[in-house]
C-alpha cells in the first residue's frame, strides 16, 4: 500500500475545535501537507496568531470563529468556507468538551453541553460537509476523533456523560459508513481513538488541584502531534482503503 497525501495538495479541509490541543495539531500537520485548511474556534483570536506561525508553509490556516454547539454557527462556518475558500474535501471533527462532575449529583447543563458539542456538534458538521461532498461528487474523506472511553469506560471518576457520548461516536462512524455505501458514495469515513493524550481537558486543566496535577505528571500520555500523525495516515491511504477505526496510546497506558 502506497501512502500519499498528494491528492490533497491545494483542497480545503475544516478542523473543528483548533484553538489548542489535537485540534491546533492536526491543522498544522494539514497545512505541512499542502492543504487549504479553516480552523473553527470560538476562539478564533488563537487560530489567528497560530495561521501566522505557520506562514510560509506550503499550505494555509484560515480561522473562523464559530461555536460548534451553535448549528447556526456551523452552517455559516460552511458557507463562509465554499464562497471564499473552495469545496470542503476533509472534515476533522475534533471538537468536544469534557465538564468534571457524576451521574449521581450532576448538573443537568453540563450533560448537555457534552452531549450538544461531542455528539450533535459532529452530527451537524458531518451533514453539511456531506452535503458538499455529495453534491460535487467529491471523494472527500471524514475524521472523527474519538477516544478509548468511546469503546471501553475507564474506571475515573467524574467521567459521568463522556464515555457516553463517545460511544455514541463510534457507532456514528459506523452508522455513517454504511448510509455512504447505501448511497454508493466513495467518501470514507474514520473514527481515530486516542488514550490519554495532553490537552486542556488533561494535564493543563486549570481547576485541577495540586494533588490531581502531580499523578497527571506521573501517567504515561501522547501528545497532539501524536494524534494528528495518525490522521495523516488515514488520509494518505488509497482511494480504495479505509481505515475504519484507528486506537493509539501511550506506551504503557493503564486505563
């Protein structure tokens, strides 16, 4: 098998949630690679700044302020993309939210959130860059990142809706990929699960307290250019191969 990511020199990728962490990862990788590529943050300010350390790389970081759990925001984050970047060929749904609290005792808004951004959030970005797709008989590819708590849930505390929601992912990729082919449709789809990996959700939490902090430092973790390798991967498969599920951790991960 022969790995390439010359088809998509030049072609438009959206990489939601790329303020930081995988996210921000992924769109440098993508824009290494030649690819036009829209950032969409809420804080679209720190998608800015990183698009000018990436200048003069072969492709480019495009920010577009938009909150994923918005279905407004998501809408005009892709029409702004068509009418001033080109067809959308690469979705990476990398956006999701992680509120610390339990099933037993809470909030009823953090569900919610969790629930409106890991889950709803993709549902909506993966139709209007469907849409696209279909419409201009694009072979694009769809990357959702998901996790190992969307297959098996961690025994952590405060995971509550989480792991839920996650699996809720892992059989969207799975439903989605058998809609496609129903369809006879050539766009793949790939679901890429990644263990304990440094983010503002992990280590750089800032509500973690001194005790948390120190047995963060102590666990085996990967970093976002870990996952954005294996995002890279998927893509550079050929148009006949789909990597259907791809799980990476960290040497010697426990969970």
């Amino acid at each position: 098998m022969v790995l390439s990511m010359d088809r998509w020199v030049g072609k438009v990728a959206i990489v939601t949630g790329a303020s930081s962490g995988i996210g921000k990862a992924i769109a440098a990788s993508l824009v290494e690679q030649g690819l036009i590529v829209v950032g969409i943050a809420r804080r679209s300010e720190l998608v800015e700044e990183h698009s000018k350390q990436l200048s003069g790389k072969k492709g480019k970081l495009h920010a577009v302020k938009a909150d994923v759990t918005k279905e407004e925001d998501i809408l005009k984050a892709f029409e702004w993309t068509s009418k001033k970047l080109g067809l959308v060929h690469i979705l990476i749904n990398n956006a999701g939210t992680h509120k610390r609290t339990t099933l037993t005792e809470g909030n009823t808004e953090d569900w919610k959130a969790t629930l409106d951004l890991n889950v709803l959030g993709l549902c909506i970005a993966t139709r209007e860059a469907v849409k696209v797709m279909k419409a201009n008989n694009i072979n694009g590819h769809i990357i959702h990142i998901n996790s190992v708590a969307g297959h098996t849930v961690p025994n952590v505390r405060h995971l509550n809706v989480y792991p839920a929601a996650k699996f809720a992912v892992t059989a969207l990729t799975e439903t989605l990929r058998q809609e496609l082919t129903h369809l006879g449709s050539k766009i793949k789809v790939t679901s890429v699960s990644p263990g304990f990996v440094e983010s503002e959700l992990t280590t750089q939490r800032k509500t973690h307290t001194p005790e948390v902090k120190a047995m963060l430092a102590q666990m085996p973790i990967l970093k976002g250019e870990d996952v954005a390798d294996c995002v890279v991967y998927a893509l550079s498969t050929p148009e006949h191969v789909q990597i259907h599920e791809l799980t990476i951790k960290p040497v010697g991960e426990k969970v």
